[in-house]
C-alpha cells in the first residue's frame, strides 16, 4: 500500500510541475507575414524573429561562424576535432595534462599508446576546465580479453558536469538490464537501440548536451536533455531527463540536486581497464 502511495504521488507531482510551467520549453518564435503588391502581383513577405526568410544583409542576419571540420577517426588512426573545439586529449602527454583525479591531484590512470586507461582503484578521471551545455565528442574501447558478465565487463562512465553519466560497458553479445548497458542514461533511460562494437575496437560517443537549469530556491526549472549517437547511430533523440544517474540502490537511481552552471567532465573507474581517446568539447548555449 505505501508503495502504491509513493507511486501515485511521484506521477501526479510531475504531471503537476509541467501543467504549472515549472519546466520551461523552448521558446515559440515570433512569425509576421504580409503581402505587398509589386509589379501588380501581391508578393508574400515573412519574418521570423523580426529578420526577413532570405535577409542577405549581415547587419540584419549575422553570417554563421566558419568552422573547419575534424577528421572521423578509423581503428588504426585517430581522428581530429574541429576548428573551434576544446581538445581534451588528443594521445599525448600534454594532454594528458588536462586531467585530474577527483581530488584535483595527478591521476593513477595510465597513458597506454595514445588512450587514457582506467586503472583499478584509481578512482574518477576529470576534466581540469569545467563545463556546461556542450557537444562533446568521445572514444572508448572496452578490454580485448573478455572477462566477466552484465555489469563486471568493460564497465565505466562518461559524465557530464561530473554528475549525468551515460553509461559504457561492453554491451556486445553481454546481457545486463537495459538502463544499464552501453549507452544507457543511467537508471533512467535505456537507448534506442543496442549499437555496440566488438570488445577491443574502438567506438564514438556524440553527445548534445543541455544542462538543467535551477532556480533562486534550487527548483528545478529546466530539464537535462540529450542527443547521443553511439558509433553514428541515434541513441537518444533530445531526451529529456528527469532526475540523476547516480546508483541509489538495486532499483533507485538519484534525483537532481543544485549544482553550478559548469562542472568537469569525468570518466569512470569501474575496476575494467577501459580506454578513451579523441576527446574534444564545443560549448553550447543553454
């Protein structure tokens, strides 16, 4: 009976935040549409956002930034980010520069031919620059040499702002429940579908990103969203995600807490020897 009571009221109480606007969506754009007569001919003209559909005045319609695309990686030769990135390790020592452990001291994972690799007890590798809503770009390998089964094979994490994991494990042929294998957000979505590799080879992780938002009384008022694509294939289409990833238990996962606008990214120790290379960041607007 209490549980059927806890059920209804975490239902009706989200139901409730989203019919008071408690969570704010996007915003509508403002369409103007007239005609004016020309050459005796009544001409349609339309505005969205007060700027003319086919402005060519840079004044009025600023022309996009120009941004120099990376190159896609292949199993052999690592790839390259583009122009306008944060490159976080691109296989080199100095790069390897830009990570700490959790404490903020040098890291105990090791730099083994161009990756970052986790290291038993090492515990979370993060990011030295903090961040917030971005695109980032990620490549992981689970362990070649297959050892163990569900959660205990090629099991780790990448976190955005140290706190949203979607989940990486060895998801080839390796049952486990569905919101936990590769790709999942952990303990609140499964993905689209399964888009594993083979243990050993290397896979990408595209993640959009979209920080949730808080208020003055630490409410939520905007929602974390994703966009991932695992290997090139869609695994989350703008997913809105209601709480946290964090492990409660064997059936609770945590809720959101108020947390700053930027925070690293972390990659997990699971006690797998899981490697990440061509990790570059773009940042968003919220």
């Amino acid at each position: 009976m209490k549980t059927k009571l806890v059920l209804t009221f975490s239902c009706v109480f989200v139901v409730v935040l989203m019919a008071c606007g408690a969570y704010t969506k996007p915003k509508d754009s403002v369409i103007k549409k007239w005609t004016v007569v020309e050459d005796d001919k009544e001409v349609l003209y339309m505005t969205i956002d007060g700027v003319m559909v086919h402005e060519t005045d840079p004044a009025k319609q600023p022309i996009p930034e120009v941004v120099t695309p990376g190159t896609p990686s292949t199993q052999d030769k690592v790839g390259t980010a583009p122009s306008d990135a944060v490159v976080l390790f691109d296989g080199t020592q100095e790069s390897f520069k830009n990570w700490t452990d959790d404490n903020g001291n040098q890291s105990k994972w090791k730099l083994v031919d161009g990756a970052l690799e986790s290291v038993e007890k090492a515990g979370m590798i993060q990011s030295k620059q903090k961040f917030g809503s971005c695109q980032l770009h990620i490549e992981w390998a689970a362990p070649v040499n297959v050892k163990g089964d569900g959660q205990g094979r090629g099991n780790s994490g990448v976190f955005l702002m140290g706190i949203y994991e979607v989940q990486v494990l060895d998801s080839y042929d390796n049952f486990t429940y569905p919101d936990g294998q590769a790709g999942a957000l952990y303990g609140r979505q499964k993905p689209l579908v399964n888009a594993c590799r083979k243990p050993g080879q290397w896979q990408t992780y595209d993640i959009i990103f979209h920080r949730p938002v808080f208020d003055s009384s630490s409410k939520v008022i905007k929602l974390a969203t994703f966009t991932v694509l695992q290997n090139g294939v869609l695994i989350h289409d703008n997913y809105y995600l209601e709480g946290g990833t964090n492990w409660q238990g064997p059936h609770a996962i945590s809720e959101y807490f108020p947390h700053p606008e930027k925070l690293p990214i972390k990659m997990q120790d699971h006690g797998n020897p899981v490697r990440f290379r061509n990790i570059w960041v773009r940042e968003l607007q919220d």
